[in-house]
C-alpha cells in the first residue's frame, strides 16, 4: 500500500496602485490525497483526492470550495501483457472549472465548462515483451 499526502497553504497580496478596489488579500488551500494498494489476483485500487479552497470575498459570492474524487480498479490479464481498467472520475460530481485573479486594474472569476462526472473503462495492451521494456529504450 501507498499513500501519499500533499497540502498547500498560500496567501494572496494583490496591490493596485491605480484602482485600490482591485486589491485583495486572501487565503488559498489546497490538499492532495493519494491511495494505491495491490489486492489479490493482480488486482489494483487507486484512489485520489484533490480538495481545494480560496478564502470568501464579498466582491464573489459563488462558492469556491470543490472537491475531486478519483477511483481506478486494475487487474493485468494475458500473462500482464493487458491491463483491464474501469474508473469513475469526480465521484462527488464537484468539479467545476473556476479562476480567480487580480491584476491591473481589474479582478475577475471565472467559470467554465468542464468535464464532471464519468466512468470510463480501459483497455491497455503491453507491445513490449515479456511485460518489460526493452534495454534499448
């Protein structure tokens, strides 16, 4: 088993010398999250979270708080030279495409669209022989 944790604290001092409306002072916080644990029978979960939040500011009122859930199931088949994968990607269907920034004599968030929740499942043949890369590559 594998795991592996990642935090990220930040503080954003933006300073406008022509517009001090465009100024701001906040917090950012991000945490990353990664599982990898090898089963029975060739079989391997993986999971991944990724929380991230900016501190509220009256100037955006939306929510700026979002967190992405990621889960694969593996299992190599054919002597593992076939890996055979199913995954949902943002199990708590929170992602949202989100940017905040000041600069110049502006601020500006913004939101766009985005890929949300899906499942996906995969199939990945190794060409290499015996499951190994070659010596040469």
């Amino acid at each position: 088993m594998i795991v592996s944790f990642s935090p990220n604290f930040s503080w954003v001092q933006a300073k406008n010398s022509i517009n001090s409306s465009a100024s701001a002072s906040y917090w950012q916080l991000g945490l990353r999250a990664d599982v990898d644990i090898t089963l029975p029978y060739k079989f391997r979960f993986e999971t991944d979270v990724n929380f991230s939040a900016k501190q509220q500011d009256p100037r955006f009122p939306a929510r700026n708080k979002f967190t992405i859930w990621n889960a694969e199931l593996k299992r190599n088949i054919l002597k593992d030279k076939l890996e055979a994968s199913v995954s949902v990607n943002d199990i708590l269907n929170e992602n949202r495409g989100y940017e905040r920034s000041f600069n110049d004599y502006r601020y500006s968030e913004t939101f766009y669209n985005t890929l949300t929740r899906f499942w996906m499942f995969t199939l990945t043949w190794n060409f290499s022989k015996n499951g190994k890369l070659p010596s040469d590559f």
